[in-house]
C-alpha cells in the first residue's frame, strides 16, 4: 500500500494538533476566571463527539468514498480550530463574561471534537480497503506508531510555543490539519465508492464486532486511566512536590510513548503473525504490566511496570483494529471501523470518572482494576481463539 506513508504523516499532524491544546488548556481557564472541571469538560467532549459520530463518518465515507470524507472533515477540523485559536487571542488580552468565555471554548472544542471523530475510522477503513487480511495487522501497527509520535509531539509543540502567547500553539495546532488536507488531496488516490446504498447493514452491537470493541474499550480505558492517574500516584507515593512530580510524570509518559511506539513498529515488520495472537500476547504484558504497577516501591520499578504494560498496549492497539477489518464485508468497512472507535471514545468518557473514584478508595485501585479487566480481556480472546474465531 503506497498510500501508507502519506496516511502516517496525516495522522501524526491530526493527532498532534488535538493534543496540543492539553498543554495550554489550565493556563486558558485560569487566565479566563474558568474552573478546573470546566477544562475537564473541554476534554471529555472529544469523548463524546468520538461516540456518536464516528459511525456516522465512518458509514459516509462507505457511500462517499474515504478520501472525500477526510477532505471534509480534516478542513472542518482546521476551520475549528482557528476559530478557537482566535478567540483565545482576543479572549487573553480583553476577558469577556466568563459565561461567553465558557461557551465559546465548548462549542469550539466540541466542534474541533466533532470533525476529528472522523479521522480514526476512515483511515482505518482505507487501509481495509488496500491491504489484504493477513497484513491489516502490520499496516494498522504503522497507524498505530504515528498515533503515538502525534500523542507525544502534540503537548511538547504546545508547551514549547506557550511561551509566546497562550494563543500561538493554537494557530500552530491549527496549521497542522490544513497542511494534512493538502496531504489527503495530493498524496491518496481518488477512491471508488463502495456501494451507493441508504443503510450499511451492520448494527452497533453486531455480534461480530465483540471482541475489538470491548478490547478498544479496555485499551482506551486504561490508557485515559494511566494519564489522569500517573500524576496523582506519583505526587502521593513518593512524597514529592509539585515541580519534581511533573518532571517525573513528563520523563515517565516521554519513556513510555517511545516504548508505545517501537512496540508497533516491531508489530508492523512481523507480518505474517495473526492479530488474535497479538491481541492475546499484548493482553498478557497488559495485565502483568498494571499489575506491577500496584507493587512498585521506586521511580525506576513504577516506570519498568509501566513500560511492560505498553508493550501490552502498543500490540494490542493494532490487533482489534486489523480483527475489525477482517470481521466484515468490504461495504461494511467504514461504519465497522466507526463503531470501534465509538467503544474507544466511550472508554475516554469513564475512565476519568471511574479512575478517579477508585483511587480515592486507594491510589493502587485503578491500576489493579485495569489488571484485572485485561486479565478478562486474555481469557476472552484465548475463548474466540479457540473457537477458532477470528484467528
């Protein structure tokens, strides 16, 4: 697939686009006269957006064709943002009613949430589309490892450019999907439209989409849990202030994003390894990896542990996706690939809320409980191997 190239370079500037705004975001509210949960709020829309939209756009662009969808809805993404990055420019030198404020940031983030939502699936289906079943893995795995660089690369363009402004890596993170809408148009092939139909017949909980969805779940789950709780952990464990915490939650989550992304480069060199497998294998260093975490005593154990556990992760990621391709029909690409991105945004939604609810019973909890539901990811998918499902 030539196409692959391109597609990773147009996933690392989306991705990285929408994370930088998580690096300015406390400085905007506090700038604002907003509260902390209003930014969390801000946050969670992505989740939302990511829900109930990514079935929609993943099922347009089986009728529309993917590239046509991507035009639209990475323009819309660009569009979004500068509108934010805009008002956030005005809004820093002259505050408005914090109540305009508090609307505008949402409806600019629930936006930038609803055009992104569309990014995940249809590239996913595109790569469906072109590569055969036995190689899904290794493609997706590619995806994959530029997801990670964009998941990294965002936040450090966000902090490094905050300096000059609270607005300037808005209109920099702005810049990042117009750049990868003249991508989509110069760099991927026009498509053929799959089929022309009013209704995909594929239901949300189509039986055969079982076992990528509750693995995207978990996977998002526990990794939403690890970046909301990581902070916390280390602040509480160790005893240390708050510049020391964050230098140690930075180098922790920078060790652990290049470890998230070498684990999907091996991943997409073995291509000829089933995804069951994968998912099997990365479920069992999930499992072990948060494991650890419950029984670290040191910074060096709590980031080994947590480095076994993305190893878990970066090889599971790629195998629910290449699973879901191959579980359907070609005219059921786009929205199968959309309704496993919905069960991931729904996983961005409750694994704050429940994380955090675990660790104030006790700061080991959300670790040991994302053992645990990887631990039953393990035996469900050894179940579906078995059967010989999905192998």
């Amino acid at each position: 697939m030539k196409e692959i190239k391109p597609l990773m370079v147009i996933t690392i500037l989306c991705v990285s686009s929408m994370m930088a705004f998580l690096a300015v975001v406390g400085p905007i509210v506090r700038k604002l006269g907003l509260q902390e949960w209003h930014a969390g709020v801000m946050v969670a829309l992505a989740g939302i957006a990511w829900i109930f939209l990514s079935r929609f756009w993943g099922k347009k662009s089986d009728i529309y064709g993917r590239k046509n969808i991507l035009l639209l809805a990475i323009f819309g993404f660009f569009i979004s943002y500068l509108l934010l990055a805009i008002f956030v420019n005005y809004a820093v030198i002259t505050p408005p009613l914090v109540i305009i404020s508090l609307l505008v940031l949402v409806a600019t983030r629930l936006l930038i949430g609803v055009f992104y939502s569309a990014v995940p699936p249809v590239s996913n289906a595109l790569i469906a589309d072109k590569v055969e079943a036995q190689k899904r893995t290794s493609y997706m795995a590619s995806l994959g490892a530029s997801n990670g660089l964009g998941m990294i690369l965002g936040p450090v363009l966000g902090g490094a450019l905050a300096s000059f402004g609270l607005a300037i890596p808005l209109y920099a993170a702005a810049v990042l999907p117009l750049l990868a809408v003249f991508m989509v148009f110069f760099f991927l092939e026009k498509d053929k439209k799959i089929q022309k139909t009013k209704d995909t017949p594929l239901h949300f909980f189509d039986k055969r989409l079982r076992l990528p969805m509750i693995a995207s779940f978990i996977t998002m789950f526990s990794i939403v849990t690890s970046q909301v709780c990581l902070g916390f952990f280390i602040l509480d464990k160790f005893q240390m202030n708050e510049i020391d915490t964050a230098k140690t939650t930075g180098y922790i989550l920078a060790i652990i994003g290049v470890v998230f992304i070498a684990t999907q480069i091996v991943v997409s060199k073995l291509k000829n390894v089933k995804s069951i497998s994968w998912l099997i294998l990365g479920s069992i260093f999930a499992t072990i990896g948060y494991f650890l975490i419950s029984l670290i005593s040191s910074k060096i154990e709590l980031t080994l542990a947590f480095c076994i556990g993305t190893i878990g992760l970066g090889m599971i990621m790629p195998a629910f996706m290449a699973i879901t391709s191959n579980s359907v029909n070609s005219n059921e690409q786009g929205i199968a690939a959309g309704t496993v991105s919905s069960a991931q945004g729904f996983g961005i939604i409750v694994g704050p809320l429940l994380s955090t609810v675990l660790y104030k019973i006790s700061p080991e909890f959300p670790f040991l409980f994302a053992s645990l539901i990887f631990a039953i990811l393990v035996i469900i998918s050894l179940s579906y191997k078995k059967r010989g499902i999905l192998c």
